[in-house]
C-alpha cells in the first residue's frame, strides 16, 4: 500500500532523515522502532504531508502524495493518530469523533463507522456527551485512535501510541488494530519507543538510528536480533 523510497527530509540545515526506504502493505502492522530522535515521528509527518520532504518519493497505492496536501492525503486514505493525542478538550467525545468524519459525505456509512467505534470501545459510547479533556489517559487515546478511524482510512499510522497508558490499556488498543487489519484489510505504520509491544504485534519491523534505517526484517526475526534485545528489549 505505502511505499516510501530514499526519503530525506530536514529542519533548516539539519538532517532528520537520509535516504530512508521503506515498504507497508495492507491487512499488516509494520513497526518503526528506534530511540529518541531517531526520526520516527518526522517520517509519519512526512507521510502524512505535515512536513515536505526535501529529496525521495512517497508512494501510495500507486500514487505519488509527496507533494499533495494533507486533506488530500486524508482523502486517499491515510490517516494518522499522534503522540500526545491532540484531541479537542473542549468539545465532545462525540464531536471530537465526528471530526474525523469532517471530509466526508457518505453520512450513513459515517454512522456505522460510528457505532463500530462504540463496539471497540463501549467508554466512548458511554461518556459520548462529556468533554474529552476530562476523560482519563486511556479513553484519550481510544477517543484520538476512534477520530483517526472516522476517516474511514485505508492506513493508519500511529505514533507512540502507548505513552502513558496502563498495561491493559496498551493491550485493549493493540487489540483493536489487530482486528482491523484482519477484518477489514487496514495497514498500519506503528511508531513506538516501546519495541517489545510494537514487534510483539508487528509482522515486519524497521530500526532507525538518527534518521537512518539500520537494521529491517520480520518482526520475529527482530526480535532474536541480538543487538535489537540489547539497545531496545533490555535484555
């Protein structure tokens, strides 16, 4: 589905990523794991038309988007939860959901999305009329990945999306992108700092150092890798 060929990208004289390849398909969580700084969160940017990339290509199910705008990114089909959630704390947990909603017309296809959102996670059809700054970490982040799904996305890409959240939140999420990506052929780009959960639910995985792509392979494979257990498993 993505495909993202000898990507650069830089902030003033600074270079935040070199000529990085990497591949995503559909129905698989692909992981990006790497330290702080690696550059992971710049590439979702990137794809996501937030930042221009200043050399390579970007290619989505057969079309470049490198140089689209990022509503018509989102209109193609990609769209992004980021750390640190960005809701709207003022409105809704239902007005925040619609949000997500905003670029499209299909309004009976828009309420089913919306009760599908509401089976996944039965909190947000629960506190539907309360406001989002006052739900807890947890329901933030199910409200911030339900947004991203009423967009209808052919891809998703999440950025650090355990940050913060308990175990069992961590696994009820994890859960869900799973089930999406089996059920209704969604792929995932999954940024995270924690490796042992991005590669434990991931099928194929790369590693950044500095912006640079080190290592890549099956995220089984990864996760045996003697140097990726030492720098990010803590073992």
């Amino acid at each position: 589905m993505l495909e993202v060929r000898n990507l650069a990208v830089k902030y003033d004289l600074i270079s935040a990523i070199a000529d990085l390849s990497i591949k995503a398909a559909e129905r698989t969580i692909t992981s990006i794991v790497g330290s702080n700084g690696a550059g992971k969160t710049t590439l979702l940017k990137t794809i996501s038309g937030l930042i221009q990339p200043a050399a390579g290509e970007i290619e989505f199910l057969g079309e470049r988007i490198d140089a689209a705008s990022t509503s018509d990114i989102v209109r193609m089909g990609i769209s992004q939860v980021p750390e640190g959630r960005e809701l709207f704390p003022r409105l809704s947990v239902y007005d925040n959901l619609m949000v997500g909603a905003y670029l499209r017309s299909d309004k009976k296809i828009v309420r089913r999305d919306l009760e599908r959102i509401y089976h996944h996670f039965p909190i947000l059809k629960e506190r539907q009329r309360q406001v989002a700054r006052n739900l807890s970490g947890g329901e933030q982040q199910m409200l911030a990945f339900g947004r991203a799904l009423m967009s209808g996305p052919k891809m998703l890409l999440l950025d650090e999306p355990s940050i913060g959240l308990a175990p069992v939140v961590e696994q009820k999420i994890m859960e869900t992108v799973t089930a999406l990506t089996l059920e209704e052929g969604v792929g995932v780009v999954l940024v995270e700092q924690n490796a042992a959960l991005a590669l434990s639910f991931a099928s194929y995985g790369y590693v950044l150092e500095q912006g640079s792509l080190v290592l890549e392979g099956p995220a089984s494979d990864l996760v045996k890798n003697d140097n990726v257990r030492a720098a990010y498993l803590g073992l």
